[in-house]
C-alpha cells in the first residue's frame, strides 16, 4: 500500500451505506512497528475501521483479529437487515395510518352529508308545517271574511236597486262595492295561497283564454309597456280553473308592470315543453311572463313566492301574489319557476298539464244559461243575522216569497208543520248541525225539496257531500238568482 493509488479505495470506503463500516487488516513490516512509519496517520485517516498486524506474528494473532473483524462485519449485516425490516414497517405503519385517515375522512365527510340532509329536511318539515298552519289560518280567517263581506255586498246592492236619484251616492255606493269586490279577491288569493281553493278543472283553450284577458292586461299595465302576447296555433288544451289561471295570470303581469316603473316590455309566451321533475306520463304547456324591469337578486329570488313577502311599498303589496300562484299550479298538478337578473328582468314561468280532451266553448255554455225561475217559496238559513238578513232581502227582492230561520232546528220545525217550501237555501257552517246534516234531514221529511249549499269556504272539509249545489260567499244577487235558477231547472227535470 505504500506505493499504490489509494484514492479509489478511499472514495469507495467514503460512499458506503450508513450501516457499513468496513473492517481493514493492513500487515506492517518489521520496521519498529506501525506506530513509527509516517504513512499509517493517513492510512488511519483514509480506511477508517483499520486495525495494524505487525509481521511476524502468531498465527493464533492472526486468526484471532480476522474474527473479530469478521464478527463486527456480520453485526453490521444483522443491522442493515433490522434497519430495511424497520423501514418496511415503518411503511406499512405509514400507509396503514393514510389508510385509516382516508377512511375516517370519508367517514367525516359522510357525517357531514348526512347532518345537512337531517338539517335540509328538518327545514322542509318545519316550512311544511309553518305553511300548514298559515294555510290553516288563512282558510279560517277566509271564511270568516267571506261572511263578513256577504253582509255588505248583499246590502249595498239592495241599497244601490232603491235609491237612483242621487248621482253622487250611486257613485259612494259603487265604491264601497268595488272595495268589496277587492276584498272577496284577496279571500281568492288566501284561499289559493292555502290550496283549499276548490277548484272547477275543466279543458280549456290557453290561447283562447289569453286572447279574452288581452284588454284587461293592456289596462293593467298602462301605454308606458309594450305588450307582446305570442301563442302558436294549435296548442293542446290544458286542465285548468279558467278563473283561477286568469287570476294568476293577472297577478303576475301586474308584479311586472310594478318592476317596470320607467316603462318596458311584457312579454307573454306559451310554449309546449318538458317540465322538469314533472310527472313522466303527463305533457305540460308552459305559460311565461317576461319583463324588462328592475330583477331580482339570489337572495330576493329565493323568497319571492314566500306567503306575505313583498318587496313593495307599505300599502301597494300583499305578499300573496305568488304565493297564490304558486298553491294554485301545485293543486292542478304543475309548477311555478322564477328565474330573474338585476338590471335585466324577471321571467315567471307556469307549468300547466295538458290534456287530449276539446277545450269546452264557454261561448256557447253562456247562452244557454237557465232562464229566470217562476216565484216560488224559498226558506233560508244561516246563524249570522246580518247574513239572513241580507239574502233574504235578496231573495225578496227577486219576487220570490221568504221564510228565515236562524238555526236549522227553526227548518226542521217548519217542514214538520207541513209549511209549502219549494227551495232550502243553507249555510253550511252552524252550530249543532251544518248545512249537510240540515240538507240530508229535510229530505227525510220532503224527498223532493231541492237545496242550495251556501258556503264561505272555497272548498268544504274533508268527508263533506260533493252532490249538492253550491255558491260561494261572498254572492251577488245576479250570482244568486243564477244559482236559483240552475236549482230549479234541474228540480224540473226529476
């Protein structure tokens, strides 16, 4: 070695792995020993793990130190061995805690999922049942509404038929009638908005029906907006309430006009499309009001069709407006979809089902309305006086003889007494015995008496008979003698 290229083996001993540490024997001469040669500080240096035999030596020396070399050689061995086993598992510790951490991952996450869907349906349930009792509510407070509104409708025109003189209070009159007539149109609204509207579903002809309503719109909204109407020909005919679709067709283009202060454009479309998330068998028309006015905001858009939200003036908005419609396309089976942008415009698109069957001609339904009935005996009841009151003064006031009662055992009373009635006008809603239990035992007494159900409930309570003639609260006297009449007419056909 003292004459030799010593740095290859120096690099080689230098890259060893950490666990290597090469055991070297150098033989020195017999020169005094290695301690004296000035070579072995950089042999000590450059191999590290040496260990110097002075020649001559005992072979049992010799033997001795090149096991012990060969023992620390294998040690070094044993150690790279439980430090590659400590490596795998270290490893496989590694990737099982990856493993463990992604599983309870997908486990938090899955909570996470499944909390918000509890928290989802825990908020439809709660609007379920704030709607429910809304719903509630407003049906009662309609009924109550009506009646009230009968009392003064029936007596204002009674008023209206006797005093003709005076220009100047037909005009009051008048007045006080229309606001009326506002009234029972928010009873509508109430009503729709709660789905306890009864519904008269007929096929009707949506072009039609738009091409009617094309005066009162351009009324509605004013010279400022431009009005578009585009129905293509022959379209389907739908399944709808005429009266209701017109009402909710008029609130929709009045909430335009209102977004359209500095004027604009009204558009309304019908289209023949596929509703999503309707039902696969049913085909549905789509009937959609476009303005050009002020938009609404995600959050607004949200909570547009929400009962008693408005973004209107304090006065100028009930809230109820798409609410009403929304109730009333969910009865018949279809939809309400808002869709809006600020500084663009809002469309309101309702979905509509159609239906193979002809769209009734009311055109021709209206001239063949039933004529004026002969005088005849008319027993009315009802347990609000102010109501008696004011329909048999109606009545009265059609040349038809009146009997009143105020409770249906006062009828009952009088058709035992053999008393000649022709017509059993009844409230429905009274105490003790409503109008169908009334009407069910009159006819035990006389099979043939005829009767007409008056109600101030858009649509009667679960289990109630469906067969008997109805007019609804608040009615006016034409309403009534028509309703009269139709009775009648059918009476003389049995």
């Amino acid at each position: 070695m003292r004459s030799a290229d010593l740095r290859g083996l120096g690099d080689w001993i230098r890259s060893q792995p950490a666990w290597s540490d090469l055991p070297i024997i150098v033989l020195t001469h017999r020169t005094g020993g290695a301690q004296y040669h000035p070579e072995t500080p950089r042999l000590v240096e450059l191999l590290g793990n040496v260990t110097f035999l002075e020649r001559p030596f005992n072979p049992l020396t010799f033997l001795s130190v090149a096991r012990t070399a060969h023992n620390g050689r294998g040690r070094q061995y044993d150690a790279r061995a439980l430090i590659q086993e400590l490596a795998q598992n270290k490893q496989h510790l590694e990737q099982r805690v990856m493993e463990r951490t992604s599983e309870l991952q997908r486990a938090h996450e899955a909570v996470l999922t499944e909390i918000a869907q509890r928290e989802e349906a825990e908020e439809r349930l709660r609007q379920s049942q704030k709607m429910e009792m809304i719903g509630q509510l407003t049906g009662g407070v309609a009924h109550d509404f009506n009646n009230l509104l009968m009392a003064v409708m029936g007596n204002l025109e009674l008023i209206r038929r006797r005093i003709s003189t005076d220009p100047k209070l037909e005009r009051l009159i008048d007045g006080a009638l229309q606001g009326a007539r506002r009234g029972a149109a928010l009873t509508q609204r109430l009503l729709a908005f709660a789905r306890r509207q009864d519904l008269k579903v007929e096929p009707t002809n949506i072009a039609e029906l738009l091409r009617g309503m094309n005066e009162l719109i351009e009324r509605s909204i004013g010279s400022q907006i431009e009005l578009a109407i585009e129905v293509p020909p022959a379209l389907p005919s739908v399944l709808v309430d005429r009266n209701q679709i017109e009402l909710a067709v008029l609130n929709l283009v009045v909430n335009a006009r209102d977004a359209m202060q500095n004027g604009g454009k009204l558009t309304i479309e019908v289209t023949e499309a596929e509703l999503v998330g309707g039902k696969p068998d049913r085909s549905y028309l789509c009937v959609s009001v476009t303005d050009t006015g002020l938009g609404m905001d995600a959050e607004t858009l949200q909570k547009a069709a929400d009962p008693f939200f408005s973004t209107k003036e304090l006065g100028k908005g009930t809230g109820l407006g798409l609410s009403m419609v929304q109730g009333l396309a969910k009865q018949l089976d279809g939809a309400l979809r808002l869709s809006s942008e600020v500084g663009i415009g809002t469309r309101a698109e309702v979905w509509l089902p159609t239906t193979t069957m002809p769209a009734i001609d009311h055109a021709s339904c209206q001239s063949s309305q039933p004529e004026a009935s002969r005088p005849i005996t008319v027993l009315v009841v009802d347990d609000d006086p102010l109501i008696l009151m004011s329909t048999a003064l109606m009545v009265e006031d059609l040349g038809h003889k009146v009997l009143e009662a105020n409770t249906p055992a006062q009828v009952l009373d009088i058709l035992q007494n053999g008393q000649e009635v022709d017509l059993l006008i009844t409230d429905f809603s009274m105490p003790r015995m409503n109008g169908e239990q009334l009407a069910r035992a009159s006819k035990a007494l006389q099979p043939n008496l005829p009767v007409l159900l008056a109600t101030g409930y858009a649509d009667l309570p679960p289990g109630s008979a469906s067969e008997l003639p109805r007019i609804g609260k608040p009615y006016q006297q034409d309403q009534l003698a028509a309703a009269i009449a139709k009775v009648m007419a059918l009476q003389a056909l049995h």
